[in-house]
C-alpha cells in the first residue's frame, strides 16, 4: 500500500512538473530578430541584446542582413556578442547580401541626378570595403559558426512550427521579410505580427539628414521594392517605430555610465564598445526593441497605411501613408504609428535591461 501511494505521488509531482514547464515556456513571447547587425555594440547590436536580456522572450533566432553594414560583418558581430553574454544557444543565421532591385553603381548614378544621400549603409563611401570582408572586430573574432540555413527558409521554418505565436522584429532593410514571402505566401499570415523601426513622416529635427528629405527613412530607403513587398502582405499585425519617434531619444554618455557599473556580461559589452557618433545619436532600434517589450511607454500612436515609393524618380524609397479616407484601393495595410513616448520610463528600462543578468535558455518567463 505505502509503495503504490508513493507511485501515485510521484506520478502526481511529475504531472505537475511538467505543467509548470509548459505553462513557463508558454509564458514566453517568442520573437525572431530580423537585423543588419552593424557592430559591435551601436544601435543594431543593442536593439539585439535588449530583446534577449528580457526574461519574457524566446528568441527563436537571429537572422541577418545587409543594411548598416555587410552581411558578412554582421554576421560576426552578432556571433561574438552572443559569445561574449554566453547565449550561442541562439541560431545567427545569414539572408540576403544585397537589396532586391537596388544596386550601388545604380545608386550613385541617381545621387548625381537627384543629390547625395548622407548615409547609405555599407554602401557610405567613408565606411566602405569589399562585400566579404570583416572590417574592424575590437571585440574579437567569434569562434562560432553561424546556421547551415538562409534567413527566409528559416522564418518560414519557425512560422509553422509556432503558427500565430511568433513576433517578426525587423530592424533593418526588409530583404529577408520579402524572400521569405515571396517563397511562402503564408508566411506574413502565419506570424503574430510585425514590429520594425522604419519609415519617416515629419520628423521636427535639425539633423541635415531629414530637414530636406523629411519621408527618406535608410531601412526602407536601402531596399524599396523589399520594403513595398512586406507592407501589403497580410500580417496580424504591423507596429511603426518611425523616425518622427526616434529623434526624441538620444544614445548619452550618461547612459553609458549607467550601464557600465553593472557587471554583468551584457553591461560590460555595451561600457566597453558603445561610442557615441555625432551630434545626434539616436536610440532608432532600442526604442522599437523595448516599446514592444512595454507598449505602455508609447504615450500617443495612430492608425495610417502605409507604403513605398518604388518609382524610380527623386523620390524612390520614400515613405507613402494614408489615412482611412484617401488610402488607395490597392492592398496597402494598416500600421500602428508610434508617435510619442515617455522617455523617463524608456531610459530606465533600457538600463535595467543592459545591466540585468542574461537569461539563459529554460528560465521561466518574467518581466
């Protein structure tokens, strides 16, 4: 009698157990990070981090592609920044080396007719080397391999497996976002939704690079007909971290500090590499990173479709939007503008997060 009550107890604690484990794993959100990973540390890398140093994700992958520098570069960074915090449990895996239509030599030719373009990713004449190159790694060469799989066969891979439950985050030129749906029309449907920092309407700034061009945004610029693809597929979905948000953060030296008397791996990492650029820089991914982790720190947003200009005249990559009432009557979708934000609170929990302790794989979700 006493053994087969201990057989019914044990089988009872097991059950238990393992609803307690599924129930945590449920609890988590789980995200693919779609990024043109510049590095190390700079806005691309820390968007990055912040998403795995929340204890509420799952961060099925990373998948990366050329934007702000060369895929191949890219790659590394993220490799090393994930060896440094300890997390290369999480699959880097490479997508597209170019836009889809845009090419360099193209490009210059359209800035002779049309005017210069102050930042043109890996394409910036002072920043520029050759595609497969490495450029400067001060933090080291990673000594990890990134997965043996392109970015779209995976994104559509993870969609599948987790129907409705993944989160695209999108920091970068939509490259790997329209691959992946033009292989698989259901990949768009089949996602939770979308989060991306794109897109330019009004932003009130005195940075030259919009004064002019006030729609020119880079993500959507670098790969218009990407970018055109992505906005009329049919997502849940879509959530904007435009420029007219971005400008009202700032990247300071005070924050910085804040971070670097932490001593965790992810503090330390972002103390050691962060440098500020500039007169202006702009926390553009981070903001988009941490507003999906708290949506409570956008203060104001709105409801506008949106599109891209894919003629290719003076304005090619510009950002289209409509309202409800003169939105044209093709597939264009609605997005959720973020339009103002609480930048005591954004502030604060970007330090909590880069000076947390790293969570690793199996803990249970939390804020």
């Amino acid at each position: 009698m006493k053994l087969s009550r201990f057989l019914v107890f044990i089988a009872v604690a097991t059950v238990v157990l393992m609803t307690c484990l599924v129930s945590q794993g449920q609890d988590k959100r789980k995200v693919i990070i779609d990024q043109d990973a510049a590095g190390p540390a700079g806005t691309d890398q820390q968007a990055i981090l912040l998403l795995i140093q929340s204890r509420q994700t799952e961060v099925l992958g990373i998948t990366v592609v050329t934007g702000d520098a060369w895929l191949t570069e890219e790659v590394a960074h993220t490799l090393r920044m994930l060896e440094l915090i300890g997390r290369t449990d999480i699959p880097v895996v490479p997508g597209a080396e170019y836009p889809l239509v845009r090419t360099k030599e193209e490009t210059e030719q359209w800035e002779q007719r049309y005017g210069s373009v102050g930042w043109l990713g890996a394409w910036t004449p002072r920043v520029y080397h050759a595609p497969r190159e490495l450029g400067a790694m001060p933090e080291g060469l990673p000594t990890t391999k990134p997965a043996d799989e392109d970015a779209a066969h995976f994104l559509i891979r993870m969609v599948h497996n987790y129907p409705h439950e993944v989160t695209i985050y999108e920091g970068g030129p939509m490259t790997n976002l329209a691959l992946a749906i033009s292989i698989d029309p259901e990949f768009a449907s089949l996602a939770m939704e979308l989060v991306f920092m794109g897109a330019s309407l009004s932003p009130q700034t005195d940075d030259p690079e919009f004064t002019n061009t006030p729609r020119r945004e880079f993500n959507l610029w670098f790969d218009p007909e990407a970018a055109h693809i992505v906005l009329r597929a049919p997502w849940k979905k879509i959530i904007c971290t435009p420029v007219d948000i971005s400008v009202k953060t700032r990247m300071t030296n005070e924050l910085i500090d804040k971070i670097k008397t932490g001593n965790t791996p992810s503090a330390q990492y972002i103390g050691k590499y962060a440098r500020l650029h500039g007169s202006y820089n702009y926390l553009w991914d981070e903001l988009a990173s941490v507003a999906w982790l708290d949506p409570s720190l956008i203060t104001k947003k709105e409801n506008l479709y949106m599109d891209v200009n894919v003629s290719r005249g003076p304005g090619y990559g510009d950002t289209l939007t409509w309202s409800d009432q003169d939105k044209p009557k093709g597939k264009v979708q609605p997005v959720e503008v973020q339009v103002d934000l609480d930048t005591d609170k954004f502030y604060k929990l970007f330090v909590d997060l880069l000076t947390a302790p790293t969570p690793q794989p199996g803990m249970p979700g939390k804020r």
